[in-house]
C-alpha cells in the first residue's frame, strides 16, 4: 500500500497527471479543490470518486482520495472547530487522519496548535492509525513558553507509540532533517521540513520506504514536495492489518 501526502499549492485538477503518475493507494492532499464544485471536469470527478473534502474555501481545502477497491469511511470524528482534520478507516483495518495545520485564525493555537488540540480530544482513539499531512510545524520552532510546541505532539503521539516513517527510517532526530518538505516561495535557499508521516507501531514496522519528491520535478506545480510511504507485510500475516494484506 502506497500512501502520499502533498500540498499541491492549488488547482489540484491541472497536476492530476504528475500525482497520479505515483500510484499511490490514499492521497491527503492540501490546497485541492472541492470535488462537489467540479462536476463538470471529469478528471478530477474520476479522480475523486472515492474521496473525502473539508475546508472554508471551495478552491482550497483538505482531501482524502482512495483509489478502487479501498474502502474509506469517514469516522466522523469532531474537529471541534480545528483546522483541518479528515479521519477515516481504511478497509475496517487502521484509521488514517488527514492534516493540515491551519493558522485557523487563532491567536494562540495556530498551526501545530491545532494538531495539539486535535489529539486531546482523539489520542485514546489512535491504536491502528497513520497521521498524514502537512503541519506546518518544525521542532526548530518549539518555543519555551509554549506547552503544544512541535516537540510536545512528537512526545504524546511516541506515548502512544506513533512515530513519524521519515525520522525512524532515517535515523535523525526531529530538526535534524537533511531533505526537506517546503521551499518558501519555491526558492531553494528557503527550505524547510514540514510534511510529515507517522504511524503506529504495527504499521511503522510494515514499512518498506519513505521517499520525498524531488525539487527539480516538483517545485514547478507546488511550493511542496510529496512524501511517499510504501507499506508492506511485516512479521507473519496475522500480525499485519487486514487492509495491508489485501493491498500490494
């Protein structure tokens, strides 16, 4: 199972060729367009036959996009007003959460804020679960007078044993990251890492790759990179989510 999470910086329909050339299995998408307002293109409604949207603004907002065969159900559960969250079970096996860490217009929890926010309402739920998404968060910005820094959702999440697929199959720590994510302004002097994938236990364990899309392709559709993670069995079946044995 392949899985992809890329700010596409907007007009989703026109980059659906460079995406997809990824076969990837679940996109979390930021920025993308809502499906039900483009009825009319047909691509992007085929491509989003299977998919979940959030978001304020019809251009821009946060999409889950599953392909055949992979069954997406919406957990509902609340946000709470956070910006923007999608959580979803895959095959009945594992919950992925889609993100994107909003400024949301708080004038205390923005950004990594609200992603703070969001697991003290849902960590006891998170056994089986992929968090996918751009968090616009870097430990680099962990202030000291802040308790929901950057750090402190690396730190609750490890509790309940999620870990991000880029810093465990690279072995860096958090700010160490030697390839990043995000280049403001698409300049290259401007680079920062700040999309990332974690997963449980279980689910960390079964995966085979982490990969990050390379500048020279991508930098000309979007301000971001995607970040790839290919899942394969691990352990003997049994130990493996059901979704995960179904899918290549």
């Amino acid at each position: 199972m392949k899985i992809v999470t890329w700010n596409c910086n907007g007009a989703l329909r026109k980059k659906l060729e460079i995406l997809k050339a990824l076969e990837a299995d679940l996109y979390v998408i930021q920025e993308c367009e809502n499906p039900e307002t483009l009825l009319n293109d047909e691509l992007y409604t085929t491509f989003s036959a299977n998919s979940l949207w959030t978001g304020d603004i019809k251009s821009k907002g946060l999409g889950s996009f599953a392909s055949n065969g992979i069954i997406l159900n919406e957990n509902k559960w609340p946000t709470n007003g956070l910006k923007y969250f999608i959580s979803a079970n895959v095959n009945g096996a594992f919950d992925l959460i889609a993100a994107w860490a909003h400024k949301a217009n708080s004038p205390t929890f923005g950004y990594i804020g609200q992603l703070w926010k969001y697991l003290q309402f849902h960590i006891d739920k998170m056994q089986n679960t992929i968090i996918a998404g751009d968090l616009n968060s870097n430990v680099r910005w962990d202030r000291w007078d802040r308790w929901w820094n950057h750090s402190d959702v690396v730190r609750e999440l490890s509790e309940v044993k999620i870990e991000s697929l880029y810093h465990m199959l690279r072995k860096v720590a958090q700010g160490a990251e030697l390839e990043p994510t995000f280049f403001l302004q698409r300049n290259r002097e401007k680079a920062y890492h700040i999309d990332y994938i974690f997963a449980s236990e279980i689910l960390a364990k079964a995966t085979k790759s982490l990969e990050i899309g390379n500048p020279d392709e991508w930098l000309a559709h979007s301000d971001h990179l995607p970040v790839i993670a290919t899942l394969g069995s691990y352990g003997s079946q049994q130990d493996l989510p059901a979704a995960l044995a179904a899918v290549p």
